[in-house]
C-alpha cells in the first residue's frame, strides 16, 4: 500500500471514520437484541414443546445464537479497527505525520480484510494453566489461528475475556459477549455504548458481591504510554463511572500535552475495596489484591504491539496501598508508581518500592481528610496525651495534618524519599483530578514521562 499523500491527510475527517464505527457497534447491538429474543423464544419452546420435532427446533436456533454471537463479535473488532484508526488519523494530521497515518491504515486493512473469520473448533493441546504466567498465556495464545481465536471469544468468552496475556482486543469481544444477562446495569453498559472520548475496552467484569471490573479507555496494547489507576474505599460497579472520569481526564490532559502520542487510562478495580473504615483499616483487602495486580501489569507489558509502552500505576486512597504492596516486591511492570490521598503505602521509604529511581511520586492536599482520618495508633496516643497536656493542645494535636499513617510513613512527607508534586489546598480527597488543577496536570506529565515539567 502506498503512503498517504499530506493532502489526504488533511482533508480526511477522523469524525466520519469514527461514525462508522459507532455504525458497526451498533448493529453489535443489534443482533444481541436479537439474541435476547431468541432466547426467551427457545426457553418457552422447550417448556411447552417436547418430542423429536421440538428438539430439531431448539438445535436450529442453537445454532442461530452462535453465528449471531461470531456476528457480533465481528461487529465489534470492525468498530475496535475503526475507532483505533480515527484516534490514529487525529494524532497524525496536526503535525502532517504521514508515516504514522499509514501504518494506521495498513494495519487497519489488515484487520478489516480478516473479519468474520470462519470459526476453526477448539484449538489443540491443553490450554494454559491457571498458574500460567501472563507470557506464557500470550504465547499460546499468539500460537492460534483466527478461526481458532474466534471459536474461543465465541464459545468460551468469561473464560477468554479475564486471561492475563490475551490482547485487549480479544478480552474486550469476549467480555461484552460474555455480560449478556448479567445483572450489571448504570453507569458502566452505558460507557461501553458511549461514542464520546476514546473506545472503551471491557477488560475483566464480575458481578459479584459489590462488583469488579477493569475498562481501558484506548486499546493498551498500541499506545505508547498506558495509565493504570487503582481506586480507594468502597469503589464497586454502582460508582464505577466516576471512578472511570476521573482516569479518562489523565489522558484527556496527556493528550492536550502530547498530542502526538497515544495515551490508553484504565481504571482497574480488579480486587474487592473495603466498603468500611473498619475494613480500610487493615491490609486484608490490598494483600489480596497486590497479586493479582501485578499479573495484569504483567499482562500489559506480554500483549503490547512494538516498542514497550511507559507504563505508570497510580494508586489513590486504599488503592496506594493496593500499588504499594504490588511495587513491594521485585518485578512489577510498572515504569512509574503515583499515590494521592494515601493513607500510607505499606512501607515507610520510596527506597523500598521496586521502581526506576526518581519515578516515585505522590501528592496529599492539605485539605485531604485520609490525613487526619487514618492517622497510626501510635500517633493517635500521642495526640491524646498532646490534647490534654496544654492548652489549647486538641487544636494542636489534631488540628494539623499527620505523617504517620494507618500503613507508614505519608508517601508525600518529604522524608518518605518520593518526588512530590502540587495538588490544589482545597481539593479534597477527590480534586486530584479537577480540570486545570496543579495535580491533574502533574498526572498527566508523569504518564508522558516528562518529569521536568512537574509543579514542585
């Protein structure tokens, strides 16, 4: 294919590229209205019918439902292509970035050509282990044929859709195939429909007890810079929507500073947040979580397409302690660790976290409730005895922001070693992402990597 002349480039309109895809997302849609008729058609037949007859029936509308689900899966790789493409052709036309324009085209042809790939059966040999590591997962999986790929989106999508090492796309198809019937309603079904900002990837979902669910915003596995936020106490699906603005503006912010490059957000509430300080005051819940945190950090960096993406964690409230006990172990996938609001990270020193030197941060406003509320046991007697030993000492004693946490040192007291940055003084627990904010800003040059440009 011959590249794109400049006069192309600028008259083409990433908008109506992106129109189409909204087009094919919606006859996704589409069919898995059909799909739900269909469904409720065959359950009263087979109350109703019995016999040889009755079973020929349900086999022929079995077999309706699958090509209906390889329709839609198809319908959704074509939107992936197109949205990726129109994301693509924004990125390249302010600065005439002819060459970036036509890899986007090409590998775009390239899976449009492949559509509706004829579904081959189930591969051959075992399948990965549950103990295979996300490497090995992507190796297998990279060993499959598109019909093979498609047969396992198509037949075994929950299972397909929550492997770490299975490319973004993949678990996206899977997943939204695989939510039919879920109850999961609000705020997280209506992002994936939304055509407003970058294409969400549903990369892992489960509706169990309060909810789980991890969405990219921007496919991971081609941008150059990919942000995961892990959120704080009594994050579940209920509030997942803010939870998910709140990552989108991180790089809505990078792509205002770069627009250049392409930058995916994910918020990934992949581990059970406490619902209650009571349960916020331990490190169950972050024990549980760390692993499986990093398997998916690992995940990322095993499916990612050419030259290795900057990859920044940023952990907020409960969630720093969730990225802290990950980072403190060797060999987290993380190029940069970020905590706000935190209410210590489970160390005491940016020493001891597994991170290149210099790419840990964090920032606490001072108007931040998580340092006057998860203050440590032996600070709090120290704050009684303060109180009572002079006047005026509660004002003293607790009229003042502490550094000794629930879980260590605050990553933001300049003895904890990280590089801190700005945040506004009346943000709150929740204004680190507030638009045209100080911390907002530094998040977003974090993720760019661009360190020199950070408020001190």
């Amino acid at each position: 294919m011959t590249a794109l002349g400049a006069g192309a480039l600028a008259a083409t309109d990433p908008g109506a590229w992106q129109q189409v895809a909204l087009d094919w997302r919606a006859w996704a849609a589409t069919a898995g209205r059909w799909v739900a008729e269909l469904r409720t058609c065959a359950a009263g037949l087979r109350a109703a019918w019995k016999g040889a007859a009755a079973d020929a029936l349900a086999a022929r509308i079995g077999g309706l439902l699958r090509r209906l689900d390889l329709f839609r899966l198809g319908c959704w790789a074509a939107d992936q292509a197109l949205s990726e493409f129109a994301a693509a052709l924004a990125r390249a036309r302010p600065g005439g970035d002819i060459a970036s324009a036509t890899r986007a085209d090409e590998d775009t042809a390239a899976i449009l050509d492949g559509l509706f790939a004829v579904p081959a059966g189930p591969p051959g040999g075992d399948p990965p282990a549950c103990t295979a590591g996300p490497e090995e997962v992507a190796r297998w999986w990279a060993g499959l044929s598109a019909g093979q790929r498609e047969w396992l989106c198509a037949a075994r999508p929950g299972w397909v859709g929550s492997l770490d090492g299975v490319p973004a796309a993949a678990r996206d198809r899977a997943n939204r195939l695989m939510i039919d019937g879920l109850p999961i309603a609000g705020s997280l079904p209506d992002r994936l429909a939304d055509g407003d900002g970058p294409r969400a990837y549903l990369l892992a979902v489960d509706p169990a007890g309060d909810g789980r669910a991890v969405v990219a915003l921007g496919d991971p596995d081609k941008a150059t810079q990919v942000v995961t936020q892990v959120p704080g106490m009594t994050a579940d699906l209920a509030s997942y929507g803010g939870e998910l603005a709140r990552a989108e503006r991180i790089a809505v912010r990078a792509a205002e500073l770069a627009p250049e490059r392409a930058t995916s957000a994910i918020m990934w509430l992949g581990y059970d947040a406490p619902d209650f300080l009571g349960e916020a005051s331990g490190r169950s819940s972050a024990n549980a979580g760390a692993p499986a945190l990093r398997r998916f950090q690992a995940g990322l960096r095993a499916t990612h397409e050419g030259a290795p993406a900057r990859q920044t964690v940023v952990g907020h409230s409960y969630g720093s302690l969730v990225v802290g006990t990950a980072a403190a172990r060797p060999g987290f996938d993380a190029d940069s660790l970020v905590f706000v609001g935190s209410p210590g990270v489970g160390v005491d020193s940016a020493k001891d976290l597994h991170a290149p030197p210099g790419e840990v941060w964090a920032s606490t406003s001072r108007s931040d409730i998580i340092q006057y509320a998860a203050v440590s046991p032996r600070s709090l007697v120290e704050d009684l005895v303060v109180s009572q030993a002079r006047p005026a000492g509660a004002l003293l004693a607790f009229g003042r922001p502490e550094d000794d946490l629930y879980f260590g040192t605050n990553p933001a007291d300049p003895s904890f070693g990280a590089r801190r940055f700005a945040s506004r003084p009346g943000g709150g627990h929740l204004g680190y992402w507030d638009e045209g904010g100080p911390a907002l800003d530094a998040l977003a040059a974090i993720a760019l990597g661009r360190g020199d440009v950070i408020p001190r």
